[in-house]
C-alpha cells in the first residue's frame, strides 16, 4: 500500500491559524473554498472555511476547515518538523512558541540532535528537531 499523508485540522478560526504557521514557518495558501461557493449554504456558515490548502516550511502541506463548535485539540495531535538547519529550527520554535508554551526547551539530546517541543497558540503540538 502506498500513501500520501496530510495532516488536517479544524480550526475554530482557518485563516487566522494558517497566517500564524505562514508567519512561524513561510508558505502561503495555496487555496480556500468555504461553505458560500455551495449554493444550499446557510447565511450564518457562508464565510466559514470548508477546506483550505496552506504549504508550510518548504513545500510541506496542511489542510484546514472550520467547525462550527469549539474544537478541543489538547493533546490529540503533534506535527514533526525535522529541518537540515539548526538556526531554522531554532526560529521555527521560537515563532511557532510565540503566544503559545514552550514545553521541552530545543536543545541538544542524548542521541545527537537538537529536539523540542511547543504548544502553539492554538493547542496544536509540535516536536521541532534538527537532523545530524
């Protein structure tokens, strides 16, 4: 079997988490549509996200969509970025940690490599670690 996967989160607000990641890791929207473009829509969801596509960091792909109740995230998932580069990773934590928690400092481990891990604004985990 052979796959490709992408991670997905729902977000209380799409556009504003995916101009943070744009903001901590570079890349851009690459494109939206929301719940207005179906033409059964409610007035109340028309500006809602239904599916957006975001590169991150490189070329990396997210896809996001809104729920229309608050959604827990606290621990039910983690993004691993593993960068060449130590100063990038280094940046990569510290804005991906701005408005969020630091929750293991990004130093160097036993095995040889920088590792740590942030919480970010938005609930979403994230192992930051720089290869050898």
């Amino acid at each position: 079997m052979n796959a490709k996967l992408t991670p997905y989160i729902v977000s209380t607000d799409a556009r504003a988490q995916a101009e943070f990641y744009i903001q901590a890791l570079g890349g851009e929207v690459q494109s939206v549509m929301t719940h207005g473009q179906l033409p059964e829509a409610a007035e109340e969801i028309k500006d809602k996200v239904m599916h957006m596509v975001l590169s991150v960091a490189g070329g990396n792909v997210l896809f996001l969509s809104e729920a229309f109740d608050h959604v827990g995230t606290e621990g039910s998932i983690a993004f691993g970025l593993t960068f060449s580069d130590l100063e990038a990773a280094r940046q990569a934590y510290a804005n991906l940690a701005e408005g969020g928690t630091q929750t293991y400092p990004l130093e160097m481990g036993p095995w040889g490599a920088h590792y740590g891990e942030v919480v970010d604004k938005y609930g979403i985990n994230w192992k930051i670690s720089q290869q050898v």
